[in-house]
C-alpha cells in the first residue's frame, strides 16, 4: 500500500511540471495555425481583388478578420462596411491568441522585410504602418498605407495591388514566439510578395 501511494504522489508530481509545457506547445500551435490561416485569406483576398478587378478589404477586430468585397454604389475606393459592402467571410482568433504583443517581457526588433515601411519597429497594437507613398490605400488618395483597422487590396491596373504594412500575432500563454505577416513593396526581400516570419529563440525566420 505504501508503495502504491509514493508511485501516485511521484505521478502527480510528475503531471504537475509537464502540465506548462504541454499548455505552451499547444498555445504554439494554436499561434502557428491561426498566423497560416489569416497568411491564407490575405493571399486569397489579393486574388479575388486582382481577378475581378474590385477593390475588396480584409477587416480587423480585436479578435477577428473578415473580408468584403466593394459593392458601394456608386464605387467610392473606400470601405463602409457591411451595410454598403458584401461580407464573404469571417474567421476568429483561437483562444488565448492575440493581435500584438501585450505582456511580453521584451519586445524584439522588427524582421528585416519591413525595411522601408514607415514603421519598422513592432507596436504593442500589432498593426504597423506601410509606406509613405502607399498608392492602395483605404480611400482614393495616396498616402502612408497602414493594417490598421483593415488591408485595402485594390486588384486595378496602374497601381500596386494591395496595401502595405505589417502585423503581429503572438500569444497570451507563452511569449517563446511571434508570428509576422507583411507585405512591403520596397523590401529586397521580395517585393512582390507577402511575407511571413516567425520570431523564436532569439532570432527572425522567413518562412
């Protein structure tokens, strides 16, 4: 009897120190799986904008992203939400995932793809801002782009097809990782091309 209470104590002991790092892994996975989830929309957004040549938005909440089309009447480059503009889809953080930074320790340096945006450093909203001379902007004039509030993908000839600017996702649980997506047509990193990079152990991957 005794020695089948020391192996239940020893097994409790045990579950307890793995507990945290089990929740950390699967925070880490609920991290990388929403950061490939919103990667996917913004491209699928960028094409259903270029193929049909209508500008169409990606929304931000909180804790949540949704894409519309521009269907304004008449079309103003600008986007007035669900009333004039048609909702196609809506898609909500996983738990315990967050847009930004908020309580970690120390904030690292921005991954070398925002060279060249207006803002190169990581805000704890997690919305940075493009660049200064942004063409597909929120809005018929040019100026500083921003994802901010919400991603223009204007899909027109002439000008660049979306806007630019950075975000960030990281989580609640763990601060061991954080998600980057950007698009930065200055960048050498590829200037065409949106971006993501995941921030782990010290340093800035490209994925």
């Amino acid at each position: 009897m005794l020695e089948l209470m020391v192996v239940v104590v020893l097994i409790g002991i045990i579950a307890a120190m793995s507990m945290p790092k089990l929740q950390d892994f699967l925070s880490l996975q609920r991290l990388s799986a929403d950061s490939n989830r919103l990667f996917m929309d913004i491209q699928s957004a960028r094409t259903l904008a270029s193929k049909s040549a209508i500008r169409h938005y990606l929304v931000f909440t909180d804790s949540s992203w949704s894409i519309y089309r521009e269907t304004s009447s008449p079309r103003n480059l600008k986007f007035n939400g669900a009333n004039t503009d048609s909702l196609i889809k809506t898609e909500v953080l996983s738990h315990g995932i967050q847009f930004g930074t908020s309580g970690f320790g120390s904030i690292p340096t921005a991954p070398a793809g925002t060279t060249g945006l207006a803002s190169n450093s990581i805000p704890s909203s997690g919305f940075a801002a493009g660049v200064a001379t942004d063409n597909c902007i929120d809005g018929a004039a040019s100026g500083t782009g921003t994802w901010s509030g919400s991603i223009t993908f204007c899909g027109g000839r002439g000008i660049p097809d979306m806007g630019t600017g950075a975000l960030y996702l990281s989580s609640t649980k763990t601060d061991a990782r954080i998600e980057s997506i950007l698009y930065n047509d200055a960048s050498t990193q590829g200037s065409h091309q949106i971006q993501r990079w995941t921030w782990e152990g010290g340093t800035w991957t490209r994925k």
